[in-house]
C-alpha cells in the first residue's frame, strides 16, 4: 500500500471537516466540535493519522477527563493501524502516553518529581481524606470553637480548591464566589497555610497539586525542558472543561503551540462550579495566533427539527463560535413544550409519555429524564415507583468513597506511607478505647521514628484494645515488608479488619462481598502503589452488591442530572422544571457568565435526545409536597426559551383532571379570543 493510499485508509469514513482535522499538520489547530458531531471518531483518527505519518507513538500524549474515553480512544487508533498492518497491536504495545490531567500528573511526577523536592514515595489524597486532612489542621488551629460560626471542612475545601484551580488569590474568590466566608479571610490563610505543611510533612498530594506540581515541574528550566522533550504531539479532548491550572500547563508543555490539538465545544462548558472556565476554549486563538480552526457541524445523532431547537438557545450566547448544527435526519416531529400546571401535573405527563414511547417499541433505558438538580426528582421518583416503573439515577456515593472500602484502602496507604496522618487515624480508630486524640499521638511517634513501627511496638494499649494492637503492629509489618503479593495483602488486612466490620457496621454481608472483589481485582494491578493511585484517581462508581438486588426486568428508566448526562444520548429525552429558579438555577444568576453557563446546561440536555425531546414548564411549586398543605408559589417559564425559540417546539398545555387523568391540548391562538372579548362587551353595550 502506497503512502498516499495509506492516509487515504486512515482518514475513510470522515466527512471533509473531520477529514481536514485529523490531517492537520503540525501548527496549533483547535477543533470546536459541536453536540454528536464526532469528535472522537476525529481525534481517534488524528492520533492514528500521526502515527501514519512516522511520529512515534511513545512521543504522543493524549489527555481525556476519563481513564475510559482514553483507553477506547487507543483501541481504536488500534483497530484503524492493525487494519493497514495486517493485525496485531501497534498502539498499546507502544504505550502511547494516554490519560487524564491527573493520572499523566502523577505518572510525571513520579519521573521527575525528585527534582522539585517531592517524596518518592508520596500518597494521592481523594476529595473526602483531603477534607478529613483539612479538618484535622482545622481543629488544631482552634477554628472549629469560635464564636461565629467558622465554614465546615467541605466549604474550606471548596475554596482551596477554586483558588488553585482557577489561580486566584484568596479574596477575589471569596468575594464572588463565597461572600458569607468573606469575614474569616486571615483565618482561612492560616488553615490554609497550614494544611499546606502538613500535607508536605506527610508526603501527601491532593487532587489539586498533582496539577500544581505538575505546572511547576514545567515551570522550572530544567525539569520543564526535559518533559517538554518527551512529546511531539498533544492532544486534548474536552478542552471547554479545562480550568486555569490546566491551560497554564498546556501552555508550558507547548509554549509555541506546535504540535498541539485541543478539541472542543464551547456551548457545552458547564463545569463552573469546578472552576472550568469557558475562556480557555474562547482565547485559545488569541494564546496561539497561528491557530487553524476547524468547524464540526454535522450532527450524526438528532432529527433536524431537535437541532433546530437546540441552535435557537444556543444562539442567545453573547459570545461563542459560530455554528449551525445540521443532520441528513431532516424528519422528525418538531420537539414538544408543554406547561403543566404544577408538579403532580408534570409527573403525570412525563410517565404517560415513557409509557406512550414504551408501547411504540422504545424501551425505557433508551429514555431519559433530565434536570438541573437532583431533588427535582423527587416527586417523580416516588410515583415510579408506586407505578412499579424500574428506574436508575446517575449520581450518588461511588464505591471507593463508602466506609468500609475507605477502612480497607487506609490500611494499605498507611503501610505505604507511615505519614499519611489521615489514614493512620483512620486504622488506629477502628480499635476500641483509641480516639482522635491517641490516634494523632501515635501517628506523631511514627514520623519522629522516620516510619519504624518501633515505638507502636513498645506502646502499652489501653485494656479495650490490648488484645488487637499486638496483632495490628504485626499486621503492618506484614505489609511494609511486600514479600507478600497484593492480592495476599488485602486478603490478610480482611482478616484482621472482619471483625471489625461486623461489629461497627449494619448489613455487613454486603459490606463483606466488595472487599472480597477488592482483592479479587487487586491482581491486576502491578503492585500496591498502583492500585492505590489508579482507585483515588479513575475510582469505580459501585459493584453488583452495592447495587442491590439484580432486578429482574433489565429495562429501566433513566434519570439524570443534566451535568450527568453530558456525553450521553437517549432517543428520548424529558427536561423537566424548565422555569426561572430551576434553568436557569437561582443559585446561578449573580453574574453574567453564571447565566450564560446555565444557557450552555439547557443546551447540553436538548441535545442528548436522538428521536423525541419533550420539554415541561410547571408553573406553581408546593413549599412542602411531602405534606397537606395549599402554601404553594407561581413560576414562569425559563427565559431561555423566549417567543421567537418556542416558535420551534410544538407547544400545548396539560393537566391532571378531577378523576387523577392527564389531559394535553394544543394551544389554539386566533379568533377564540376575540370572540370572547366581543362576548364581554355585550355586557354592557
């Protein structure tokens, strides 16, 4: 095969403005890809297209938000170059560099950080220990007894977080993002300070300073040019998620640009929270002014009337790039709006709807119901499951952060890094008769003993514990000597920890299976250290037991915050409380960007649906629905959906009428309500 029908083969498939993409040479190139207009399918290609052209594999970095999108994207450039090759793997087997920010941070950290000072051995803190570390600090300091009320350790966390990750001082963040803490600023620099001690005092990193380090392992001349020396192309997708930090270190790794590729949308940066900001992806042509800009508008999901629908809201933005999404799917009834009454009314027409779909051959799991925030469920929920209708909401506790899993991952942390004062404390408490206040006290004997299980050894337990501790000293020794392999480790901690497990939790059976599917999957990991990063920085949502019971119907509905369900498609999709307070949220209206970033997330729910979107406006709320009572408040329809938008839906109204059946009827405009007016003057003509 020739070198041109080579490219040809790779690039098969792609329409010309993915083609023009994944063949782009290698000047700064941003790929603005709208909702389902294949931008993996062009990134795959891009990346396969590189290898094509002789860049080595090893030299490519390709940065995701999921450890999962990345590794699909490497099957795939996989698939593409062993078709040309005859079979065989030639990605994998060349560990192209790909993964998130965070799991490439750490991976380079690894590498070089010895050259910034950091400890070869360091621990990843997740979300919860890093607040548990911050409470810690919080408590000595005296913040936790004050006569005002001092921000818990979650709204600490928040803060630290958003000064990081969108490099921002302190009180600016405060100010826009936190005013009621505004008041504890000098007591929030000390926390902080502090918590910045001990973390390097015990070896540990948080999510946020695998990013941090990894801007200042590049910042530095010498460690910068050396990683910089690695890559010949980066590639990364989602970039309208990407914070400050993030775009700081892009910039360091590619200061010229060269090489690099970001792909795209601006209408769906919806991570504010996370302190993603959409400037990133609206300035990178002003970073890197020899940018080439591709358009993807092709849409390969929606009917066009859908599309229609969804480029009118996104079409309010006051700044963005330029697109018309537009699909050969030009059929399709135009999507519907509906205004119900109130929320009963809403519930009602949403599950006659499922139900409707259900019979026309749609199952329920190719449906789903959309909302701004979880509780606005609630009342839906309820009535699913009165009606016997299976469903399945995304969100909740990922496995990893439930108790007892976190109690088995502290054992092996603290065996890995005997500073790690979070889950030294969280072992030592297990035991009866052990406290906060003894288990710091034992941990500080371990780091005065450079890590030496010494002191502990010789330590005389209170009489509660007299008979564990010896065996939990022994225990540790086992595992800091790693002549065991992992799965034996885990198995040997579950001994010990069963017990314990039985007594200090309700249900344990359960409780009991995951830990043994812990050590089931344990053998896939290489050693101890990196099942520990990969199951703080990719960690698995739940198991089968924390599921529940399996159900016996496999169909089941979904509902979905909006935030949730980017990335995702149904053929049908319901987006309900589209009223002011809801869409936009009221708790998401103090600033202009605010509004705007709520105009994207309606966006981003309009154009998850495939076949079907139906729309609902419920116009009174109950201020108590689980409770008899009238005290009940009026809405208004949101204000992104403004008369020259509803153009493009079918609009009509419904409600529940006095035998509990849903009724809906067009809107009819015209002569009615004039005839009435004529009526009304007759009363006095």
């Amino acid at each position: 095969m020739s070198q041109l029908e080579a490219e040809d083969d790779i690039l098969s498939g792609l329409n010309p403005q993915q083609r023009e993409a994944a063949s782009h040479g290698e000047g700064p190139l941003l790929i603005v890809a709208g909702a389902g207009t294949g931008k993996t399918a062009t990134l795959v290609h891009r990346v396969a297209w590189l290898i094509g052209q002789g860049i080595d594999p090893r030299r490519i970095l390709l940065l995701t938000f999921t450890r999962r999108a990345a590794g699909e994207m490497l099957r795939r450039v996989d698939r593409i170059l062993a078709r040309q090759a005859g079979g065989g793997s030639l990605v994998r087997d060349a560990r192209v560099w790909g993964g998130t920010f965070h799991a490439i941070a750490t991976r380079l950290l690894r590498l070089y950080g010895k050259s910034i000072g950091l400890a070869a051995g360091f621990t990843i803190h997740d979300r919860s220990d890093s607040e548990d570390l911050l409470n810690v600090v919080r408590t000595e300091l005296g913040l936790a007894k004050t006569d005002k009320r001092f921000p818990k350790k979650g709204t600490c966390m928040s803060i630290y977080s958003r000064c990081v990750n969108a490099r921002q001082r302190l009180a600016p963040v405060l100010k826009r993002h936190f005013p009621w803490c505004e008041d504890w600023e000098d007591e929030l620099k000390r926390l902080f300070d502090a918590y910045l001690d001990r973390k390097e005092a015990a070896a540990v990193l948080d999510y946020d300073d695998l990013l941090l380090y990894w801007d200042a392992l590049l910042a530095d001349e010498e460690a910068g040019e050396r990683v910089r020396a690695r890559f010949d192309c980066v590639l990364v997708d989602e970039y309208q998620d990407t914070n400050s930090l993030q775009a700081s270190i892009l910039a360091r790794l590619c200061p010229t640009g060269r090489g690099l590729t970001v792909v795209g949308d601006d209408a769906q940066s919806i991570y504010g929270f996370r302190a993603a900001t959409v400037r990133n992806i609206l300035d990178f042509p002003k970073q890197y002014p020899a940018a080439t800009i591709v358009h993807l508008e092709q849409n390969y999901r929606s009917t066009q009337p859908i599309l229609a629908a969804a480029n009118a809201v996104i079409g309010q933005a006051r700044e963005r790039y330029q697109k018309q999404l537009w699909s050969d799917r030009s059929g399709g009834d135009k999507p519907l709006l509906v205004t119900c009454e109130n929320e009963q009314d809403q519930t009602e027409s949403v599950i006659r709807r499922i139900l409707q779909r259900r019979e026309e051959g749609i199952d329920l799991r190719r449906q789903a119901v959309l909302f701004r925030a979880s509780h606005h469920s609630i009342m839906l929920e309820a009535e699913l499951t009165g009606r016997n209708i299976p469903f399945h909401k995304y969100g909740g506790l990922k496995f990893v952060e439930t108790a007892h899993v976190k109690d088995l991952m502290a054992f092996l942390r603290l065996a890995e890094n005997p500073r790690d004062l979070v889950a030294g404390s969280r072992v030592l408490v297990l035991l009866p008769g052990i406290g906060p206040k003894r288990s710091r006290a034992l941990m500080q004997l371990l780091v005065e003993s450079g890590g030496s299980l010494e002191p502990w050894r010789s330590w005389t337990p209170p009489l509660a514990a007299a008979s564990e501790w010896p065996r939990l000293v022994e225990l540790l020794e086992e595992l800091r000597g790693g002549e065991q392999g992992l799965p034996a480790q885990i198995h040997a901690v579950r001994a010990f920890y069963e017990p314990i497990l039985l007594e200090k939790y309700d249900n344990p059976a359960p409780r009991s299976r995951d830990l043994e599917q812990v050590e089931q999957l344990s053998s896939r990991y290489a050693d101890r250290q990196a099942m520990l990063v990969e199951l703080t920085l990719d960690p698995p949502s739940s198991t089968q037991d924390l599921a529940g019971p399996p159900q016996l119907d496999e169909d089941y509905l979904v509902l979905s915050t909006i935030h949730s369900a980017k990335g995702l498609e149904w053929d049908s999709v319901f987006v309900i409380h589209a009223v002011d307070g809801n869409i936009p949220s009221d708790m998401a209206t103090g600033s202009p960007e605010e509004i705007e970033e709520e105009l994207r997330l309606l966006y981003v729910a309009l154009s998850r649906a495939e076949n079907f979107l139906c729309v609902t406006c419920p116009l009174s709320y109950y201020y108590s629905p689980g409770r008899w009572s009238d005290a009940h408040g009026f809405a208004q329809m949101t204000r992104f959906l403004p008369p020259h938008v509803r153009k493009l839906f079918r609009e009509c109204v419904s409600w529940i009428g006095g035998d509990g059946a849903g009724e809906e009827a067009e809107i009819v405009t015209g002569l009615s309500s004039e005839a009435i007016r004529r009526q009304t003057k007759d009363l006095w003509s």
